[in-house]
C-alpha cells in the first residue's frame, strides 16, 4: 500500500485561491459540488475540504498530516504549539496582503482608543468570531468585556446587540460601508501551510513530503507576486536604468546588436505600473511584462 498524506484545504473564501496555487504547483484535486472528501492527481495525498477554522485543531490532534488556515484561527484554536509551521503564504480573498482582524465601533461613537474601553461604568459588549483570543487581547490591555460569538454579518451588530465588534478585513471598505470606524488592529494574520509536529519530527518520509509541497507553494505564491520585465537600453543610459530598478529586485544585464543593452529584471507585479513609466521615460526600449510560472528563490 503506497504511503498516504491526509491534508486540509480550506472552505470558504480561501477554496479558490488555495485551489488555484496548488494547480499552479501541479496539484489538483476533483470532487464532487457536495462531497469535502476530493480526489488528487497526487496519489499520495488524500484531501478534504473544511472550515479553516477547524484545520488547525484537526492537524495538531493528528487527525490530519497537514492543513492550511490563517494564523488568525491557529492563535485561536491555541494550536501553536502542536504544529509545524512549514511556509507562510501571504495571501487571502482578493489580494497578495495579509488581513487584519480590527476592533471598530460606530463612526459617532465616543471611543476612540482601546483605552477608553477602560472608563465603561458596565463591561463592553463585543461580537466577534474569534472570541477566545479577544478575551484574551483585551484582558492584557485591561479592558473588562463580555465577548460573544458572531455567527455572521458581524457589522451589523452594533449598536443594538453589540458596542464594538473585533472583525476581518482587507481593504476596510466593507467596515466603512457601515459606517464603523476602526481603533485598533487586534492581529494581523496570513495564510500557513502546517503539519502535525509529531508527525515532521518522526516520520522521514512525511517530513519529505511536506517540505517538498511547502518549496512548491511558496515558488509558485512568489512567482504569483512578480513579473519578469524585460528591456533595451543604450550602453549610455545603462546606468541610469540600473538606478531605477528596487535594491531587493534581482536582474541580469548582456551586451545585445547595435550598441544595445538588454535585461532582465524580476519586480513585485504592483511595482510595474511605477517602473515602466520610469524606466521609458530614461531611455529603455522595448518594455515587456512577462508572467512567471514558478520562482524559487
């Protein structure tokens, strides 16, 4: 019988864009529209769509080999300590950027800092959906509040069933749409590839296989991230092009025909549309954006 990894791959707003990178790193997985339990190109990994929620949980139990969800719900599962963490994977729903889970209140309310939690003659009522790491933010900072679980629609509990809610955003349009205002940022989370702990430490090939799928994702995430630009620049203006490009980019630059420079350079996809402006208005020639398909670095 060949050897077998049970990994957790989550439901929700993260199913596509986990979906996707694993395709891109030559994963992919066939289910039916109803079943959690999918199928794999990969004969060996058995995978099974869930809650991010419950991944981290499931895998330091050793329920699961290995799962991905947000460093948000492993801080809340208090899951830390029994996992691996194998590669972070900064991204969410829409963007390349991690989420932020916010405390907000209304846009009129008379809070303004986590400090004026403190002065409430009664504790303050929050909503939220991770509450036990809220309890426990708020209690360092001395706020006392009762902390209730938010089954949904989180922004629409206050001011009647709540006085301030502890929610995820990307971009804050949703918060600002119902006219909430944010105080403070409670954690920041990005998306991990994890595995059980026991199971990385003690089992070789295991601990192979993880470590090969976590350098696919991040070469495959990174390359997602960046382009290759590509340009001709006179010998003259070669080091006036070179100055432009950001000092952590890498590039290679080779004498080309007719007193021609030609490179190469691998940039950050959002820097482009700085760059390129930049770099045509100093000389370089033949400006192109090419996709890349993996990059391991």
């Amino acid at each position: 019988m060949s050897k077998l990894l049970t990994i957790g791959l989550p439901k929700g707003s993260l199913e596509e864009p986990t979906l996707s990178l694993f395709a891109k790193a030559g994963f992919r997985f066939y289910g039916a529209s109803r079943s959690l339990w999918l199928v794999s190109n990969d004969q060996e990994l058995k995978p099974v769509l869930l809650r991010p929620q419950e991944i981290p949980k499931y895998v330091a139990d050793g329920s699961l080999d290995c799962g991905l969800a947000g460093w948000d719900w492993i801080k809340e599962t208090n899951s830390q300590d029994s996992i691996q963490i194998l590669a972070d994977l900064c991204y969410s729903k829409r963007t390349f950027r991690p989420v932020r889970w916010v405390l907000a209140v209304p846009e009129d309310s008379h809070y303004k800092t986590v400090n004026d939690l403190k002065k409430n003659n009664s504790p303050i009522r929050i909503s939220t959906e991770i509450v036990d790491y809220t309890r426990s933010w708020l209690s360092e900072r001395g706020v006392i509040a009762n902390v209730s679980f938010s089954w949904g629609a989180t922004e629409a509990k206050v001011p009647v069933f709540a006085d301030a809610i502890v929610d995820c955003t990307e971009t804050g349009s949703s918060l600002r749409a119902n006219k909430l205002r944010i105080i403070e940022t409670v954690i920041e989370s990005t998306t991990r590839f994890f595995a059980n702990k026991k199971a990385y430490r003690k089992d070789e090939w295991k601990k192979s296989k993880f470590d090969d799928i976590a350098l696919l994702l991040k070469s495959c995430l990174s390359a997602d991230s960046k382009v290759a630009l590509h340009a001709r620049t006179p010998k003259s203006k070669i080091d006036k092009i070179k100055s432009l490009i950001p000092e952590d980019s890498s590039y290679s630059v080779w004498e080309g025909e007719d007193d021609m420079m030609i490179m190469e350079v691998i940039i950050d996809r959002e820097l482009a549309r700085s760059i390129v402006p930049a770099l045509a208005n100093n000389g370089a020639q033949k400006i192109s954006l090419s996709p890349l398909g993996m990059l391991y670095e």
